[in-house]
C-alpha cells in the first residue's frame, strides 16, 4: 500500500481558477487602461508644442517666429518669470502666453516691470487677476466662438491685416483713446490700451492667429506680425508650472508636481474599482431564509453536488465525503458513539468485532475508511463501490474480501 501522496485538484484556487474568475475584470481594465493612452496619445499630439515658437505642429507657433525672423526681429523663448522680467526692455515686445496661469507673486512681479518697458505687451486671453495687474479697469465678457470678423476700428494694424479670425473672451474699457477691434455683440475680441512713455497693452480674445495651422488663412498672419514685430526683441514667455515662482515662498508640495488631470484620472480608476468590488461581491449583507417553492428530492441534491465536484475534479473532497459519510453509518451498526465515528482507534476495533479478527482485513480497512485521495475518476468509482459493499457486509455480517488501494 503507497504512501499518501498530495493531490493538486481541489476546490481550492488555481491559476486556471483564477484566469477565469478574473479574466473579465482583467479584459476590461485593459481595454480602460489602452483607451485612456490612446486618448493620450492623440491629445499629445495636437497640444504638444502649443503656441511654442519652436514647434512645427498644428498648434505651434514656428511659422510665426520664421516670419519674424525674416523681418529682423529676435524671438527669445522664457519659460520662468525672472527670464522674462529680466529680457524685458524699452525696444522689446513681451508676449505671455497662458496670463491665467500666472500665480500672484509672479503677476505682482512681471506687472511693474511690463509697465516700465517702453515696448509693448500682449497678453492672450487674460481673465480677470491678469486684467487688474495689466489692465486696471478693463472688463471682460462671455467668450465667444473663433470667426472671421472685420477690424472695426481704426487701429493701422487692424486696418492694414483686414479679416481675421477671432473670438474668445471679449473686453471693454471705459477708456476712450483705447482701439477696440474684430467686436462682437458691442465689445472687442482685440483691445489695444495705450499708455504714456510709448508703452501699450494689447488683449488678445483668441491664439489662433498664432498657430501654424491657420497663419495663413486671411489676414492672420499680417495682423500676428504686426501685432509682435512692433519692436526688434520679442520676449516669447510660456508660463509653466515647473517654475518655481509659481507657488508662494518658492515652495512647492508634493501634490503641487502632479498635474490636475492625474487627479481626475485617479478619481476615475477608484470609482471603477469600487464598481468592480460591488460587481464581484458574492452578497450584499447576511444570508435570509426563504421557503423553497417547491420540494428538492434529495437524489437530485446530491447530484448537483457530484456534478460542483466534478467540475472542479475535486476527488479528494468527493473522497473524503464518502468516507465521513459510510464512517457515519457504520459507526451506528457496530454500536460506536457519532462522536468517536470519525477515530481510527475506537472505529475499527468495532468494526473487526462485527466482521471477525482476521489480520488481513483490518490493514483494508484502514485504506478504505482513512486512505489517500484517489488518483483519478476510476479510483473514485472503485472507492465508493467498496464502501457500499463493506456497508452492506457489516449489515447481512458478512465478511468482505478487502482491496488493495495503492492509489488512494
């Protein structure tokens, strides 16, 4: 008789059991996680390089500077605000890209200094903060949608560019040597403050006369390059948030270095592992009884539970049933306690009493009522048929011939 020997079948979890388990789950984090860097991918490739006069792409302006360049104007690029305070001069222009972005201590520090420069500066699409630092008393309105519009006024770069495409936020002033242009609705997509010393301020609703990709169309690019080649210096400032001007004291946290749209995204990927969590549950709450409908015969239950077994091929569990189960009835028979049904030292020494002493026969019974698991389908057939039959033996008190089972 084999010693027994660990059986990998079981109703415990495989790595089969979990592929399949999991394997929705899993198809559908994957067709999230490739969709958002698709997404990515294409978002990338419109907005990378936007309104950088060193970039060739759709939203780039370097179109733009190779005009300017043509015309003998410099193009210096800056990304922090003590570059562009610092490049700032009487015969320069200071174009700021993204004012919006601009943190307090950095508008308080380039408004002094855009305001003492006897060039020009012009900011595109400056909300409200901008405004009260650049443009004291300039109101703003509703954006409105990127169209070709007619200057209106009679500022010679307007005048001189004719159509253009235009749009965004609009503004009013209450000033009256102030160039309102391109309006719409009353107020002015393109406002020019002018100011004492040569200095002027223009506010710019929209950037598209800037991009590659429609510097060409109308008078765009006419306008663009009279606009930003006034003077032969042109301080091209794109604000980023890696300055460290940025946040107050020039100190930034660890959550200041993530970007807003990773938040919405971590947001979104809890919200699906919640959802997950709550899909995958098995119940929600305690278990409640409920009167069946109908009667279950009981040959019907065990066949549903042969059949979960199967699937599983789990036959040491089937096995192991089929012992605790004979050990039951037997124990019953020969007169042993239920509590003890299930010890080998106090069930076999009845059992041997009700079958006679034969050495031979209690070796077999050990196997039979405690043996390993078997190996296989066959195995399991054996085994049941000779717990019947031992069953059946201890009932008529006949004595049965006992098997080898080696390979249970």
């Amino acid at each position: 008789m084999s010693a027994a020997t660990t059986d990998t079948s079981s109703v415990s979890l495989t790595a089969r059991h979990l592929w399949t388990r999991f394997r929705g789950l899993l198809l559908a984090f994957f067709v999230l996680l490739m969709s958002g860097v698709l997404l990515a991918t294409l978002r990338s490739g419109e907005q990378h390089g936007r309104l950088d006069p060193r970039s060739a792409d759709r939203y780039g302006s370097h179109a733009l500077a190779k005009l300017l360049a043509d015309r003998g104007v410099t193009t210096e690029v800056v990304t922090s605000t003590r570059e562009a305070a610092a490049s700032a001069g009487p015969d320069s222009t200071l174009l700021i890209t993204d004012p919006d972005l601009l943190s307090p201590s950095q508008l308080a520090t380039l408004g002094p200094t855009a305001g003492h420069t006897a060039g020009r500066t012009v900011l595109l699409a400056p909300g409200p903060a901008a405004l009260d630092t650049f443009a004291p008393g300039v109101t703003t309105g509703a954006p409105t949608g990127v169209a070709v519009r007619a200057p209106g006024c009679a500022l010679p770069a307007a005048r001189r560019a004719g159509d253009a495409e235009l749009g965004g936020p609009r503004y009013s002033t209450g000033d009256r040597h102030a160039d309102r242009c391109y309006p719409d609705d009353g107020m002015a997509t393109l406002l020019r403050l002018p100011a004492t010393a040569g200095h002027d301020t223009v506010l710019l609703g929209s950037a598209d006369i800037l991009y590659n990709r429609r510097l060409a169309e109308h008078g765009n690019a006419s306008l663009a390059l009279q606009l930003l080649g006034s003077h032969k210096h042109l301080v091209w400032y794109l604000p980023s948030v890696s300055d460290p001007a940025s946040t107050p004291d020039d100190r930034r946290g660890f959550f200041d270095l993530i970007p807003s749209g990773w938040r919405w995204g971590l947001l979104q990927l809890a919200i699906a592992a919640v959802l997950a969590a709550l899909w995958r549950a098995r119940r929600l709450g305690p278990l409640v009884p409920e009167r069946l409908p109908v009667a279950v015969p009981a040959t019907e239950t065990t066949e549903g539970h042969a059949r979960l077994y199967q699937q599983a091929q789990a036959r040491d569990r089937a096995g192991d049933v089929l012992r605790a189960a004979t050990r039951t009835r037997i124990a019953l028979l020969t007169g042993v306690a239920p509590a003890h049904a299930h010890t080998p030292d106090v069930l076999f020494p009845a059992v041997a009493a009700r079958l006679g002493t034969d050495p031979d026969v209690q070796p077999g019974l050990r196997a039979l009522l405690f043996g390993p698991a078997p190996a296989d389908d066959k195995a399991l057939v054996g085994l049941a048929d000779d717990l019947d039959h031992l069953e059946r033996s201890i009932l008529s008190q006949e004595r049965p011939v006992p098997r080898e089972h080696p390979d249970r």
